[in-house]
C-alpha cells in the first residue's frame, strides 16, 4: 500500500509560539489530504481536508486561524498550530486516500504535540 | 446521520478466544466500511474492509460481517493473540464526500 510520512512525530513547544507538521506522500500523488485529531482515549476527528493548490476545508467548529493547513505540491502538505496553548496538546495524524486499493485510506505515524 | 456507533468500549478476552467488535451506522449513503487497529502512540493501519455488496469477508484471522439491512457490521478475531491487544475502530465513507466517519474506538486487551 501506500506510504504517508509524517513528521515530527513528537514536540513540544511553549505557549504563543507556532508549531508546523508536515505529511508527505512517499510513493504516489496526494491531491487532497485529511488533518485529525486525536485526544487520549478517544476516536479521530476530522480537523480538515486539505486541498493541493486551493484552500482548505474545515470542518465545523475548527478554528481556521488556529490551524493553518497549506498544500503546496501534490506530495506534501502542512498543518502549522497557531499561537498554541496548552489546549491544543494532542495527537495529530494525517491521511490521503491510498492509490493502491479502490476505497483505502493511508494514514501517517502521527505527531505528539505538547505545549508548556 | 453521519455517526457510526461502536461497541463496546473495552473488551478483555483470553488468548485464543474470539472477540467481537460491533459497529452501526444511520446513513445509507455510506459504501465502504473499514476496520482500523491503533497502537499506543501510532496512527491507524488499515486491518480489512468491506462494501456493502458482500456479507461477510474474511482475511487472515480477521472477518467482517456485514448486514445491510440492520445497518450493522462486525469484526471477529479469531484465534486471538496477545499482539492483537490495541485499540481498533470501524469507519464508514461516502465515496462521493471522501471522509471517513469513525467510530468510538474498542481497547481490546489479549490476556496470555
């Protein structure tokens, strides 16, 4: 199947600063990829779709100016956490449909984030 | 309408034994329900799928069992094993909207 890197896959930051994620696609094309969110012990949540040359998709209740998402290139995409606090502290893993199988989906290693 | 509902929560079973993860869902739109296995600190990897066109599939010692009409579908593990203790959960798709839906997560734990 396909590959999808996803890197840090821990940091920690102090509050106010930014932080970036990259998800790459190794081995094929991404044009659209999928931003989640992870609490301990609980389900993934959609954040956003992310689109290759236009804007992103959030879902409801996701602040856009909180999570900035860029997809510059059909291989990589990027999710910057804004002004982070601790409340943004959680598991973030990205995702892009998988070209190999018909209806599959690839998700990446994910990334811890801390804020202190 | 776009939840998929999981149960149950946790799940202990003895090693060899067959443990059942149930999910449902309300919308008859969705044509792809996949099973994900989670470990600690890992994103998901894909175990097995089905579409709603076949009732039951089996790979390996996973099975899905689908039933459409109840808008129901389950993994089995057979034969399970210690390694298989994570967290799995079920999703649904609309290949139209391409999102995953998914559901609450089951902690399966594989006693020796």
């Amino acid at each position: 199947g396909a590959v999808v890197s996803q890197h840090p896959s821990r940091v920690i930051c102090k509050s106010g600063t930014s932080v970036k994620i990259e998800c790459r696609s190794l081995d094929f094309q991404a044009t659209t990829m999928f931003w989640y969110r992870q609490f301990p012990k609980k389900s993934l949540m959609l954040m956003a779709t992310s689109n290759e040359g236009s804007k992103a998709t959030y879902e409801q209740g996701v602040e856009k100016d909180k999570f900035l998402i860029n997809h510059a290139s059909l291989t990589l995409s990027t999710l910057t956490v804004t002004s982070a606090h601790p409340e943004d502290s959680s598991f973030y893993i990205c995702s892009a449909r998988d070209p190999y199988l018909a209806y599959g989906y690839t998700f990446g290693s994910g990334t811890r984030l801390t804020v202190v | 309408q776009q939840q998929v509902k999981q149960s149950p929560q946790s799940l202990i079973v003895q090693k060899g034994g067959i443990p059942i993860i149930n999910c449902a869902y309300e919308n008859t739109a969705f044509d792809y329900f996949p099973w994900y296995q989670q470990f600690p600190g890992k994103g998901p990897a894909l175990l097995i799928a089905i579409r709603p066109d076949v009732s039951e599939k089996k790979e390996g010692r996973f099975t899905i069992s689908f039933n459409k009409s109840a808008k129901q579908f389950s993994l089995h593990i057979m034969d399970s094993q210690p390694g298989d203790s994570a967290t799995y959960f079920c999703a649904a798709s609309d290949q139209g909207a391409q999102k995953l839906v998914f559901g609450q997560g089951t902690r399966l734990t594989i006693n020796p």
